[in-house]
C-alpha cells in the first residue's frame, strides 16, 4: 500500500500543484551531460524534452526531434542532475516561506518535506503553496510535532497519553497531512498507540526518538525515518558511551562529591571524540537496514551550533532576518567548547558512513528553520558536502537528495532520476558533481515542474530572498518547559 496517499495525489499530480506547466512552451535542454544518479555513469551530449512539467523524452541529441515552438537552451558542457530535496525543514511558520521558497527555487531545491509547526500554519502555507504561481517548491507536509502534554514547543501538539494519542492520529490523517511527525516527550503509551493508529490508517510516521522509547524499540515500531544524528543516537555507537553516560550523570547527582563531575565529563566527551566502534553500532544499524528505517543525519545543523570563524562570516547572512543572525551570533559556542563539539561532531559523522555501508537509507536535510547558521536552500549544498566529508561518495550524497527521497517518499516512478515520464525537476551544472560535489553548487539553470530558472531568474529570487529577509523580524526560540 502506498503510505503518502496525500503526496501522491497533490503533489505530484501536474494540474494539482503551483509548479504544474501545463500548456506551457515545450522545452528542450540539448548536448548536455546526463549524471545517471542511480548507477553513478554519465551519458554524454543528450537531450531532455519537457512538456507539460514532464520529462516527455531523453536520448542522444541526434536521435532528437525537437517540436518546433519549443525553447531550447544549449546545454554544451553542462551537467544535469534531478531536482533536490532538502527531506528535514521547517518552512511553514513565521512568514519565512517569504525567504526560504526563493532560495529553495534558485538553488535547486525543487522538493522538501516540511517537519513540523503550528497546526494553523502549517493548513495555512499548505494552502499557499498549492495555489498556482506560489511560487513554492514541491512540499511533503507533516503534521504539528505529536509530543507530550507539554509540548517542548509552542507549535508542538500536546498527546498526554494513549487515548490522545488516537485521536490525534484521526485528527491529523482526516486533516490530509502526509505523514505525522513525533517528538521527544511523547510517554511511551502514547508513542505505541500512535505507532499502532498509524498503521491502521495508512498514514506514516517519523521524526525523533521521543526518551521514553528506545532506538530499537522505535525501529520496530515502524517509524519511517529518524532525524538527526544526535547525541542519544551516536551514544549507542560509542564504545562504553552508555556507562560513561551513566557515570556523569552520577557525577551530577545531588549529593555527589563536586570533584567527580570534571573527570566524569571529560572521559565522556574523550569516548564521543574518539568515534563510533563497529561492532557497537552494528546492532542499530542492521535493525534500521531490515526495517527500512531511513535516516536524515541533519550534520548541517550540528555543524552550525559550533560554528567556524570562516561560517560565521559566511555571506549568505543576507539572506537570514538581521535581528536572527544576530541571536546565531550572539549564541554561537567559542574557543575550546566549539572546539571539542567540532572533533565530535566529525568523529560521530563517521556513523553515517556506517550507516550507509550497513544498507541504511540516508536522507540529505538540513533542518532549515531559525537553527544557527542553516541557510535555506544553499545548505542542502552544504549538507551533500558534509555527507562526502563524513565517507559518502559523492554518488550517495547525491542519492541521498535525489533517488532517497523519491523511494522514502514511494514516488520513485515520478521523480528521483532525469528520465522520460519523470516530473521535469532538474538542475543544470556546470561541473560534473562525481567528480566534487561542490559542484552542486555551480548551477547554470533550474528547471521545477517544467519551469526554467535561468541564471537572470535565479538572480532574481534571490534579491526577491533577500528582500524578504531583511524586512523580517523573527520571534525568539518558541522552546516550553516540561
Ligand atoms: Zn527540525
């Protein structure tokens, strides 16, 4: 059974959607490189026919009969890959679609999967985006974060226990969201009986671990994806991460002796810096692989909290609300803390490359919403560039925004690849991203449902994106306590 009914029908469908083309001058993208994502080869001097937001036909250039009428744009030495999904955002509060769809478009970023907001809000942008000429990229709509009564945000939805955990789950299903996302207070009875629910109404569910469940326990309950490469799931990969855990716990424990604390901290982040053992992480990673569990590392968000000088002087700061980029700032970890998070944080990013070694399906996205120093758009670049850092090859960083989300998503015969019948989202590069995959960075033009974003275009969005930015003021942390 298809599990994103709702996707299938109004995403995807060209009359249903804003990037829909439908009666739109045919396109014809020519000489150009095809990158064929699913085997990492490259077929050379092709041409890709669009028509009505679908890829009508691809072959060699020579074979090509291009209908007359059609715009045809000479793609001599360029690249084309499929359009790219950024799988973990926050796109749908606080009027930041404003910024973040343009730079969604201009950088390539044809589809993402919103995780998660205000249930008004996220009903709200839904109804935006599905508006022609919204301007929006493709968006796979969670509903609000099911999570425990309190929600640890003000936009979470509040489940105390096992009954409204039900609820919520016919609630949210009958509201059309595509899938449910659930959160770290969730008890353990309102988790399963969502777990259960869900499967009962075809609806899936993903996002974190909540404290009260184990990885394991989760895994088998059937939740899609999990988010983040955390430090309660990189605990598990670390040799004696557990008990070293448990020992600074200890250490902190009222009534314990003050001088225990230090040492206990220190022999825990020494195990984090020190990486991920093998034979610790197999057990996890062989679960998630037989389960089909997916996993979105999110190493862009992490990476921000401990920012770099160079990131922090990053430009793309034009693009972030200035009172935001001020918070980033002023909250930013310094000196030897940022040091010490960044050896951890390169040590744990090896367990993605276990990960995807064990057969896990990993899911390129970045957590763009307020997060330090996560640019909307441009960071799924830097996400794919993370992931190749942390052991990917550049084919499985690209698989990771392309191909993965297509067969997360169940739509792999629409979308994921460039090819004849698939929907017309693709870049055109002017670099062969196997080769770096920084190349994804160096776009000629976009093409979203048929549509192209060429250079003029792009340049465009992202002054409209900049625009937009510095007339916001963003509200502070929405964070609740328990
Ligand atoms: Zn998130």
């Amino acid at each position: 059974m298809k599990r994103f009914p709702a996707l299938l029908a109004l995403c995807l469908a060209t009359a249903a959607l804003a990037p829909a083309n439908a009666g739109a001058q045919d396109l014809a993208l020519t000489h150009v490189t095809i990158v064929d994502v699913e085997s990492g080869g490259l077929r050379a001097d092709q041409t890709v026919l669009i028509r009505d937001s679908r890829i009508a036909w691809t072959g060699p250039s020579r074979e090509a009969r291009i209908p007359s009428g059609a715009r045809t744009v000479d793609a001599t030495g360029r690249y084309a890959i499929p359009g790219l999904w950024d799988m973990h955002v926050h796109t749908s509060r606080e009027g930041r679609a404003a910024h973040f769809w343009p730079q969604f478009l201009a950088y390539g970023v044809t589809g993402v999967r919103e995780m998660g907001s205000y249930l008004d809000s996220l009903q709200y942008w839904r109804g935006r985006a599905r508006q022609p000429g919204s301007g929006a990229p493709r968006i796979v709509f969670s509903s609000p974060m099911l999570d425990g009564s309190p929600p640890a945000w003000r936009h979470g939805y509040g489940v105390a226990d096992s009954a409204a955990a039900v609820a919520a789950v016919d609630t949210m299903a009958a509201l059309g969201f595509d899938f449910l996302k659930v959160y770290a207070r969730l008890p353990r009875d309102a988790y399963f009986s969502i777990a259960r629910r869900a499967r009962e109404r075809g609806i899936p569910f993903a996002g974190h671990i909540p404290v009260s469940v184990t990885a394991m326990e989760a895994i088998d309950a059937g939740q899609r994806s999990i988010e983040h490469l955390n430090d309660d799931l990189y605990l598990l990969c670390v040799p004696g991460g557990a008990a070293l855990q448990q020992r600074y716990l200890a250490a902190r424990a009222p009534g314990a002796p003050a001088d225990s604390v230090q040492p206990a901290l220190d022999r825990l982040l020494g195990a984090l810096q020190a990486g991920p053992g093998a034979a610790e992480c197999a057990p996890l990673l062989r679960r998630m692989a037989a389960h089909g569990t997916w996993f979105t590392p999110t190493l862009t968000v992490h990476r921000g909290m401990s920012p770099t000088d160079e990131l922090a002087a990053d430009p793309r700061i034009r693009f972030v609300p200035p009172n935001l980029a001020r918070r980033w700032e002023s909250g930013r970890r310094r000196g030897e803390e940022a040091r010490i998070e960044q050896r951890i944080n390169a040590a744990s990013a090896r367990m993605v490359a276990m990960a995807q070694a064990a057969g896990v399906g990993i899911l390129a996205g970045t957590d763009a919403s307020d997060e330090a120093y996560v640019f909307a758009g441009s960071g799924l670049h830097d996400e794919l560039a993370l992931l190749v850092e942390a052991g990917l090859t550049p084919l499985q960083a690209l698989q990771a925004a392309t191909l993965n989300p297509a067969r997360y998503l169940e739509a792999a015969d629409s979308m994921g690849t460039v090819a004849a019948g698939k929907v017309a989202d693709l870049l055109l590069l002017d670099a062969d991203p196997l080769a770096d995959i920084r190349n994804t960075m160096r776009i000629f033009a976009v093409v979203h449902g048929g549509r192209l974003i060429d250079a003029a275009e792009r340049e465009r969005l992202l002054r409209l994106a900049q625009d937009e930015a510095a007339r916001a003021a963003v509200a502070p942390p929405a964070r609740q306590p328990e």
